[in-house]
C-alpha cells in the first residue's frame, strides 16, 4: 500500500511538473509571438494568511493591481 501511495505521489508531481512547464511555454509564446504584455501577478502571501489578512492580501496583492491592468487596458485606442 504504501509504495502505490508513493508511486502516485510520485506520478502527480510529475504530471504537475509537466503542466506547468507547458503553461510557461504557452505565456512565452504569446509573449514572445503574439506580443502581448504579460502582468505577473504573485499570490502567494494571500494563501499564507487568513481570515482578515488574507482578504486584505487580495485586495492588495491581486484584486487592486489585476483591475488597474484591466483599466489600462482598456483605455488604450486602437
């Protein structure tokens, strides 16, 4: 039982590797290609905190900047 625990352990964090390393691909692409400008966004803190604090987080760390990045975009005249 539990080498099949670690062999599936094993098997998703392999799987996981894998996905993120083409979703990389796919952000330098449209990046690189398409020409898009591409906003890093890092949540990390908001999952570290709870409650009040993690709410603020967002806000703070995600929510605010992801709207001023939208807002941006959407004032630009093509």
């Amino acid at each position: 039982n539990a080498m099949l625990i670690q062999k599936a352990i094993s098997e998703m964090k392999e799987n996981t590797y894998k996905l993120a390393c083409r979703q990389v691909e796919k952000i330098y692409r449209l990046r690189d290609i398409k020409g898009w400008n591409i906003h890093r966004l890092d949540a990390t803190q908001v999952f570290k905190e709870k409650g009040k604090e993690s709410d603020e987080a967002w806000n703070e760390l995600v929510a605010g900047p992801s709207v001023a990045i939208v807002g941006q975009f959407l004032s630009k005249t093509y």
